[in-house]
C-alpha cells in the first residue's frame, strides 16, 4: 500500500487514538489540579511527539543495525496493532494499555507512552520511512498534524466525553478498531506478499 500525507496522517490520527484516550487522560488527570491540566497534556504530548520523531528519522539505521528486514517489520507491526485494535473492538476493563493505578502527575507513562507513542505507532512511522525514505518530510509533517490534532482533542477532553456522552464514545472507540483490524490485516498481508515474492 502507497502511503501520502493524507493517508498517513489519518492512519497515525487512528493508532495514536485522541478520542479513544479521552477516557485514560481524564482518569490520570483527576488529581492534577485543573490548571496544570493543559500544561501537563502539551507536555506528554510532545515527548511522544520527539519520541515518535527519533523513531521516524533514526529507524532505518536502527533496522538494519538489527538486521531487521522490512516485511518482519511490517508483520510484526500488523500483529501489534492488530492486537491493540482488538481491544479497542472488545473493551477490557483496564483500557487498550493496560491499567496504571500510581496517583500524582503522570510523566512520559502512561499518556505519552503507551497511550499516544505505543508499539503500533512506533512500528508505524519506521514502517513509513522504510517504505518510503525520500518522503521523510512528509510523514514529518504527517507526525506534526497527528500531534496537533492529539493535543485539541485531548485538552477537550472533558467537554468531549460530556458532549459525545460515553455510549456515543465507546461506539466511537470500537468503529475505530474496526478500522485498524482492516489496516493491521492489509499491513501484514503486505508484508506476506512481500516475503513471498522475494522467494
């Protein structure tokens, strides 16, 4: 599958899931004092940001220092994000990620990773960039449009989750899902097709 910007950006939009997170940043927030809220979701967002970047510019070097080839990349990616958007379809108790029960203001774990930079989204960007190296600017700039709607979305939060209602989220979360099974399918498809050609 080729990817452009526009398709880059809405299949980073759909695995760093903002809508989605609403839920766990509310939760892990609830004893931040309201205004060190903003400051504290700007914050995680952009360490996810820088380490979603590293990922992105430094993944081919770190790919073939581990002899890494692109369709393992590409079906282990598929397998990750195929199993966090199971558990986006099917909810469990503890969210997509797994609970985090510590109080006090959260750093780096768990809103920047894994919620926002998890295994799917780093998978995703050097799959990116190993696809396509002479378009590095552009998946940048898909990055930059990702973290931004990230950063909206989740200092709305609250207004959101009251607006949209839980029912209406929830339903939200699982047609999301729905839509990362059928890309984490066509990635390790991809990456079977790949393999198999190279025979």
């Amino acid at each position: 599958m080729e990817y452009t910007f526009l398709s880059a950006t809405v299949l980073l939009v759909l695995i760093t899931d903002p809508l989605g997170n609403i839920p766990l940043f509310i939760s892990c927030l609830r004893g931040v004092a309201p205004e060190r809220r903003t400051v504290v979701i700007l914050r995680e967002v952009a360490i996810a940001f820088a380490i979603l970047l590293v990922f992105m510019v430094l993944g081919q070097g770190f790919l073939r220092m581990m002899s890494l080839s692109d369709q393992s990349l590409r079906i282990g990616g598929g397998i990750v994000l195929f199993l966090i958007a199971l558990r986006m379809v099917f909810p469990h108790p503890d969210g997509p990620f797994g609970g985090d029960a510590r109080g006090g203001e959260p750093l780096i774990v768990p809103l920047a990773i894994p919620a926002l930079a998890g295994p799917s989204a780093l998978a995703t960007v050097m799959l990116l960039t190993s696809q396509a190296p002479g378009k590095t600017f552009e998946w940048i700039g898909a990055l930059s449009v990702t973290m931004i709607v990230c950063a909206i979305v989740l200092m709305l939060a609250e207004r959101i989750q009251a607006w949209l209602g839980e029912r209406a989220m929830a339903a939200f979360e699982r047609l999301m899902g729905l839509v990362l099974v059928a890309i984490s399918v066509e990635m390790m498809l991809g990456g079977i097709r790949s393999f198999v050609h190279k025979l």
